[in-house]
C-alpha cells in the first residue's frame, strides 16, 4: 500500500468536509446492504424503476459502468497529482469518498428492476444459510477495511492531518494471510448469496464481478510496480479471491507495522 506523504496542516473546513464525506458515506452504503438484500427499504434491486428488458439491462450495465469508470479515474495516481495541484492534498481522499458515495446513490437511484427469476430457494433452511452468507459477505468486507486502516481507507485521517509519513508499508494482517482481496470476497459472497435471484439483481452481480475482477488486476499491477518482489512472492502464497490449502512456495512476505 503507499502512502502519500502529508506534512501540510489541515484545516477547519477540511475537518468538517471529511466528517460529512464520511458520514454520507455510511449512510448510503449501508442503504445499499438494504439494496442489494431487497430489505426494508421502499427502493431496491428488486422494486426500483421498471423499463423494458433490453434498455433495463443496458441502463444498470451503464451504470456500474458509470460507478466503475469514477472508482477507476479517480483512484488512478495520475489523477491524483493532477487534482492535488488544485486542492490540498488532505482533501484529495474525502473528495474521492463523497463523490464515490454520490455516484452510488445515482446508481441506486437510476436502477431498473427486471423481475425474471433466475432462481428462488424455497427450502427455509436453504434461505437461512444464504441469509447468513450475505450478512457474512458485508462483514467481512467491513472487517478487511479495519485490518488495513478503516479512517485513513475513508479519508478521516487526511481530513484530521493524521496521516502517514509517506513510508511504503505492505501489511497482511488476518483475512490478507488468507486471501490477498478479502473486501473483494466479500463484496463477491454478498452479492451472489440471495434466495431469491431476479435478473435484474444477476445483472448488478454480474456487472459488479467483471468490474472488480478488472480492477483487481490492475490494482495488482500497480502493487506489484510499487513493492515489487516482496508482492510478486506475495501473490505465490495467497490466492487472490478464494482460501486454498495449497502449501507456501516460499518464505511468507514480510509484514511491516502501521
């Protein structure tokens, strides 16, 4: 992981940007739990905007499309330098949360419902293990944000001027000894865990699956520019996406403190 170095002092608005950035953040994410779950929330997956099946399909393929282009432009580290040119540095991370949040909350907003099921689990025991396996996916993603710094991954720390001191530091704490992208898994588990898959909710797994796969391979890239050996021995020993009992090929990465 690299950490841009920050030595400038935050401010008072920045504090207050962040805070908010974050909390909009929590909000709209945990409605999208709701979302995705077709849970107790009057606009979801499965009771959103109706269209027919083709621009349905065409619309929420373009809009992960449209969430996955802003993720990916705005995580790239030459957009980075070139909108810290423009704003302080400490900004540059809650700016990036707050209009990830927003375009989440465009891509719920703008859904189309395809109500064809794809499959239903009727079996009450069946339901209650996939019930289990979604919650289980949204907590391990939540738990894999906290392992490798919860504040600094939603740009509280650069708000509040507490950030790292630009030192490289590769972590593998837990989950990462485990797998090499548990939010990912998660992300993965929680999508497709549903007793009841409409297609409209295959298509917004789907979509999302392609573009984290993707992402995934470029983040890899990056790491692997960024850390080098110590990541590509990394990538020998621990699977990417799904826990094997395939033995070390080498010794384990080292592991460096926050």
């Amino acid at each position: 992981m690299t950490i841009n170095k920050q030595k400038k002092q935050t401010s008072i608005k920045a504090i207050i940007f962040g805070i908010f950035s974050y909390l909009g953040f929590l909000i709209v994410f945990n409605y999208h739990i709701a979302f995705v779950g077709d849970l107790f929330v009057p606009l979801s997956v499965d009771t959103a905007r109706e269209g027919s099946l083709l621009s349905s399909i065409f619309i929420d393929i373009g809009l992960v499309a449209l969430f996955g282009i802003q993720h990916t432009i705005m995580a790239d580290p030459m957009f980075k330098r070139w909108i810290t040119r423009f704003i302080p540095t400490y900004y540059e991370r809650p700016l990036f949360v707050a209009v990830s949040t927003i375009a989440l909350a465009f891509l719920m907003w703008q859904w189309r419902s395809i109500d064809i099921v794809v499959w239903q689990v009727d079996a009450i025991w069946a339901q209650s293990i996939l019930w289990v396996l979604f919650a289980s996916g949204w907590g391990i993603l939540l738990l894999s944000t906290f392992l490798i710094d919860h504040w600094h991954l939603f740009g509280l720390k650069q708000a509040l001027g507490r950030d790292y001191d630009g030192v490289i530091r590769f972590v593998t704490p837990s989950l990462y000894k485990i797998v090499r992208h548990p939010m990912m898994t998660g992300i993965f588990i929680a999508m497709w865990a549903i007793p009841t898959m409409t297609l409209g909710h295959a298509v917004l797994a789907a979509s999302m699956t392609v573009y984290l796969l993707i992402g995934i391979r470029f983040e890899e890239k990056k790491l692997v520019q960024e850390l080098g050996d110590q990541y590509k021995l990394y990538q020998q020993n621990v699977p990417a996406l799904l826990p094997t009992i395939r033995k070390p090929t080498g010794r384990q990465p080292s592991v460096l403190n926050n």
